[in-house]
C-alpha cells in the first residue's frame, strides 16, 4: 500500500512537473514568435507569417561572405528618421575604388515611395541574390507605406557605369513590429533580388553576439546629398542592447541601410543618428537566421 502511494505520488509529481515544462516550452514559443511582413514588388502581393522555429533558433554565430579573406579574418520609438548624423567634424571620406572588396558588396539604392518622391538609400549584399538595407527605405506609413521600386547598384560611382551591373528588388520582408511601432530596434530589411549580381560583386558576412562596446567599426555608404559618391567613416560603438547600436561614425541621409561592419563582417545597418551619436540596428540570433535563410 505504502509502495503504491509513492508511486502515485511520484506519477502526480511528473505529471505536474511535465505539464510545468510543457506550459513553459509553449510561453517560450509564444514568445518567440517573430511575425514578419513580405511585399511583392511584381504580383502586389502583401503576406504575413512568423518566423520558423529552425529559422529563430540556431546555434551559428556567423556567415561567411563570398571571399575567402572575411572567412580567414573573422571567425527610440518613433517612424521620424533623422537624417543627420555628424558628430563634431565630419570624418568621411570618398572611397577611391568602390569595385575593390568590401566596396563592391556595398549598393547605391535609388527608389520612389509609395507616394511618388524619388530618394536614394544604401543597401548591402548578403548573398547572391539577397541584400539588407534598414526597414523605413522600404515602408514608410508617412510617405505611402509600401515602396514601389528599389534598384541594386553595387560598387557604383556617380557618371560612371556601373561595375558589376545592377538588380532590381523584387520582394522586401520587415519585421510586423516596425510596420506597427516604427523603432530603431526594428529597422530592418531583407531585399530579394531578381538576379544574382552577388556572384560578381561578392557579399558580406554577417555576425551576431560579439560585444563592439569602445571597438572601432566602419560604416560604408551612399550619402544622398552626394548622389552616388560612396564614402566611408571609422569610430567606435560606445553602447549596445540586444536590438541596437550606439555610435560615433559620421553618416548623413542616404547611408540610411549601410553596413556597419569591422574586419569585413557585418553586425549592425545603420539607421539613424544626429550630432550626439548615430543608431544602427544590430543583428540578433533571429535576424541572422532569417538572412541567413534567404542564401
């Protein structure tokens, strides 16, 4: 008699600890789920679905890029963008040769909005046919939502033809969040492109859960003011949280998208900023996988 109320006692406990478990493992999955917003550029068609689990949960820390130098190197809350972003004096410089690596990874991204202005952004290369640039270049409520084009130019120079040709975005992913809250923290943008310039042009790698507290880091881009002149800045990050940046590389409107990147590996696209520091979206465990999903 005793033998069998340990046993059911035992069989209670299990079960209570078994359902705690479970009930915790569907809280964790609850939370998180990461809804995700696609627009097809050609068909109009606007879908909503949630990140996969094998896609929000990895244990790789990084991604290559398509040159084997990477590879041996590197094992707010408001829609109003600030476009300035220089602190004291400004330190960029015109990059002489944008077709040489890691340059030619880099885009000028001329488009129009949904409400008909035509501006330009930076985007960056991640693959073959996939490239990043930050989520208001490509949704922005104010000024028509949706974007209607977007076209790839990498490594390119104003009154020059483009090096490595060009692509057009075909389909763009944003996080629910940033159509919902707008935010620094989801600033961020997967572009599908309809050809695979990314084999000429070469790509970045990308990287997740490095600290770059007080490291230096470089932001490369296509400053709207200068209408296709790629210029580039270094200066340290000064603070970091999971989702953001926080740091002192000059950067003005148009580098909106840029890579910030150390060593030829990319961890954060820039965002925004004004004349006290500049704000860029750092990639987490989810967003990574999910880019790294779309190789």
């Amino acid at each position: 008699m005793k033998l069998n109320k340990i046993i059911i006692f035992s069989t209670v406990v299990c079960t209570l600890f078994m359902g705690g478990i479970m009930t915790k493992a569907a809280d964790r999955v609850d939370n998180e789920s990461i809804m995700c917003v696609s627009k097809d550029l050609k068909t109009q068609e606007i879908e909503v679905y949630s990140l996969p689990i094998d896609v929000s949960k990895s244990m790789t820390l990084f991604a290559p890029g398509s040159d084997e130098q990477n590879v041996a190197t590197n094992i707010e809350n408001d829609f109003g963008i600030d476009l300035l972003g220089i602190i004291g004096d400004d330190n960029r410089k015109i990059v002489s040769d944008p077709t040489a690596t890691p340059y030619s990874h880099i885009c000028y991204a001329p488009f129009t909005y949904g409400n008909g202005s035509a501006v330009s952004a930076t985007a960056w290369l991640a693959g073959p046919s996939v490239a990043v640039t930050s989520a208001h270049c490509v949704y922005d409520a104010g000024k028509g939502g949706w974007i209607k084009s977007m076209r790839l130019y990498p490594g390119y120079t104003s009154g020059k033809s483009a090096p490595f040709g060009s692509a057009n975005v075909v389909k763009m992913h944003v996080y629910q969040s940033w159509i919902d809250e707008g935010g620094a923290k989801n600033d961020f943008a997967i572009l599908e492109l309809d050809r695979p310039i990314g084999n000429n042009a070469g790509y970045f790698g990308f990287a997740y859960g490095t600290s770059l507290v007080n490291q230096k880091v470089r932001i490369t881009g296509y400053p709207g003011n200068r209408q296709g002149i790629m210029k580039k800045s270094v200066n340290i990050v000064y603070k970091e949280t999971e989702k953001m940046l926080y740091h002192y590389v000059d950067t003005t409107g148009g580098q909106s998208g840029s890579p910030l990147y150390r060593s030829g590996i990319v961890y954060g696209v820039q965002s925004r900023g004004n004349t006290q520091y500049n704000i860029a979206y750092r990639f987490t465990e989810a967003s990574f996988n999910w880019l790294l999903s779309f190789r």
